[in-house]
C-alpha cells in the first residue's frame, strides 16, 4: 500500500530509463494499488513492463465492497493478479480455499495468477515447511491449469523483516515445490526481502526463475539494480 498517482509517475520517470540496460527476455511486472492501475496503463503502452494486481476476487460482480472483480481489473490492461499473499492470508482472513477460487477466477478471464505460498517462522521451527508447502499447493492447485501460472515462494519470516532465507534453502524449497508441479516448466519465484545487493546470488540458483520484490521496488534505482541483475 505504497505511492499514489502522483508519486507512481515520479517513480517511472525515474525508473524507466534504466530498462535500456535490460537484457532482452527479461519480464518485468509492477503490481501496485488498484487506484494507480489505470495511470499506469496508459503510461506503460507499448514498454517493457506489464501490468500485474494485488489481488482479486472470485465472483464478476455482486455485493462485495472493498474488493475488485477480474473484469475491472482487466479492462484496466492488467495481464497478471497475486493471489494468496502472505499478507492477505495473516491479515485478511484469505485461507486455500479462498486462494484457490481466486485463481480459477483469473485464469477464466485470461490472467495470470501469480500464486505465493510460504511458512511463518513458527512453522519452520517446528519442522513443518515442507508439509505446510505441500498442503498449500494440493489445496490450492484443483482444477487450475499449471500452463498459465506463476509461483512466488514466500518465507513469512523473511518479509520485510531484513532476514533473507539462505540462497541454497530457497533453491531448495523451490525445487520441492516444482517436484510437485504437474508442470514443471511453471516459473517459480523467490520473495522475502530481496536487495540489490543479494539479487545476483539469488538469481544464480538452478531452481529459482525470478523474484517477487517488496520494499526494494519502492526506490528506481534500488529496483532496476534488481531488474538488471548480473549473471553469476
């Protein structure tokens, strides 16, 4: 819940020219608040970027206040949506069930899905990650098409707090949860306090395809360093 209008165009002016640098087949999605969509849009014709939502909800339209329908979504040029964040789950009540219809719902009117599952610090303590995971994605994947999907591995106990999960443990993780994918061509991401100064490291494990950024895609700079990572 960052940047308004006004400070949205302020960030592309000055983020925008470093895309030049980027090396070509790079995919680069912004996801900010549903007020911003529809001035990004228009902004980002015809560029690098793509347009990606924080969320969804799983009904065209009805008596829901406070959320947002996939066809509002997509008549704003939005092609990608987040479902599941961590997030939404802690402090919105959003459970497997409810992530799930909000998948299905994007898929049926041609989004995206970028589903995020991870484990609190609680739950990695108690040994419990590689089941918690397991169960997050059995409950969440019925009856979605793994060919139109993205995955963003999450560790709760690494957003925002500083605390990176090892590269090697998030190459792991992700490997267990592309093991099991019906499709393992899915692009699985990492997310939980990425920085410019640990992207190229990240971006060096086998499993891990890309990353979801947090508060380090607040600042143009500090973003497009992550954008434009180097190849290790």
């Amino acid at each position: 819940m960052f940047k308004t209008q006004a400070e949205t165009q302020e960030f592309l002016q000055g983020f925008l020219p470093h895309l030049e640098e980027t090396p070509q087949g790079r995919e680069v999605i912004l996801c900010p608040p549903f007020t911003d969509l529809s001035v990004l849009s228009k902004t980002l014709h015809g560029s690098l970027i793509q347009l990606g939502a924080q969320n969804i909800h799983w009904e065209e339209y009805g008596a829901y206040t406070g959320e947002i329908s996939a066809p509002m979504l997509t008549e704003s040029g939005v092609r990608f949506v987040i479902v599941g964040h961590s997030e939404r789950r802690q402090y919105f009540a959003e459970t497997d069930a409810t992530v799930n219809l909000r998948l299905r719902t994007a898929q049926r009117f041609g989004l995206t899905p970028i589903l995020c599952v991870g484990e609190s610090k609680q739950q990695r303590d108690a040994g419990e990650t590689e089941s918690l995971i397991t169960l997050q994605l059995d409950k969440a994947l019925v009856d979605i098409d793994q060919d139109n999907l993205v995955i963003a591995y999450e560790p709760i106990w690494a957003i925002g707090t500083g605390d990176t999960c090892e590269v090697a443990e998030a190459n792991r993780i992700i490997g267990l949860i592309r093991s099991q994918l019906t499709n393992p061509n899915v692009s699985i991401q990492y997310g939980g306090s990425v920085k410019p100064n640990n992207i190229d490291e990240i971006m060096a494990q086998p499993e891990i395809d890309g990353v979801l950024v947090g508060g380090a895609s607040l600042e143009p700079e500090s973003f497009a360093r992550i954008v434009n990572f180097q190849s290790v």
